[in-house]
C-alpha cells in the first residue's frame, strides 16, 4: 500500500468515525429546542389561565395580541389536528411513539445524515415529543395559538376561525413541509446526475 493511499484511508476513517458520532446533532439541538420551546410556553399558559379560556370576546381571560387577529387561549385539545380523533388520547400517544421508533430504525433511508434533512426531522421530533408529554401529563394537548381569519371557507373555516395550535404543531407541520420540499429536491438533482 503506497503513502498516498494510506493516507487516504485514514482521513476517509477519520471523517467517518467523526461523523458517525456527530451526525445527529443538528437533529438532537433542533428537536430539544423546539420541545423546550414547546413546554416552556405550555406551562406558562397552563399556569397564567384557566382551561378552556377562548372564542373572544366571551371570554375575559383571553389575551389580545392583535385585536380581531390574534389571541393567546387554553384550549385543552383531546384529539389530533382540527380536534380529529378526539377522545382517543391513548391511541394518538401510542401513534407518537411508532412514528418516533419508525423515524430511528429508517433513519438512514430517510437521509439523516444530511443537515438538512437534521433540521426538517428535529422540528417534527421536537414537536411529536411536545404533544406526546402533554398527553402523557395532562390528557390532552395545550393549544394556545388563536387566529381569526377575515374570510370563511365552507366546510374547512365556515367562522373564520383557524383551530387554535401550539409550537409543537409548527415544529411538526414545518418539518414535515420541509422533508417534502428537501425530498423533492434531492429527487430532482439525483435525477440530472444521471
């Protein structure tokens, strides 16, 4: 084996064992700041106002951010997105903790060892995480985030009112919009290369 080549082999070795135990840090930084976000503001609504302060202006306990706009409420949400699946906490949890485990055991099929591809998965594992602990302490998820649009659309917004949500549901529609993008890409430079 000549200089050269060995020298080759040591820096691919060297980058390899780097990398293999550095590649998830974006994902791990990503997913713990969007789940400390999450529960830091959840216990600041849960502590500050009282279950089921919403639909101003009924309500006095809702904080205006933006009148007509925004307001921060304590909706206790027992179902997934737009309250579907209500009352079935247990099987939503268990849902989480598959997605999680099916995340880990394809991690490699799913390109986690590109940066992009840590951040698009930290943000959906940062926000799965967030909900998952509420379902597990509380029976429900803490939304928090109340918008109320100036346009209605039948059947999806028939008040104009977007179901209220919480930074782990950012985190997980964001990450999740992100892999579909970075997916696309990934897909379409793959296929100019060949």
């Amino acid at each position: 084996m000549t200089e050269r080549s060995h020298s080759k082999l040591s820096s691919n070795t060297s980058s390899t064992s780097s990398t293999s135990s550095t590649s998830y840090k974006r994902l791990l930084i990503t997913a713990l700041i969007v789940f400390t976000t999450d529960q830091l503001t959840k216990i600041w609504i849960f502590n500050t106002m009282a279950l089921d302060s919403y639909f101003y202006p009924h309500d006095a306990d809702v904080i205006e951010v933006i009148k007509n706009f925004f307001y921060i409420v304590h909706i206790g949400n027992e179902g997934a997105a737009w309250g579907m699946f209500s009352g079935h906490g247990e099987i939503l949890a268990l849902f989480a903790l598959v997605a999680l485990a099916t995340i880990y055991k394809f991690r490699h099929d799913l390109e986690l060892h590109r940066k992009t591809m840590q951040l698009a998965f930290g943000l959906l594992i940062g926000g799965v995480l967030g909900n998952l602990v509420d379902r597990l302490v509380h029976g429900h998820v803490i939304d928090f985030l109340d918008f109320h649009l100036g346009f209605t659309i039948p059947w999806v917004l028939p008040h104009g009112r977007y179901p209220a949500f919480n930074v782990a549901d950012c985190g997980i529609v964001i990450g999740v919009f992100a892999y579909i993008i970075l997916s696309f890409f990934q897909t379409e430079a793959s296929e100019e290369k060949t």
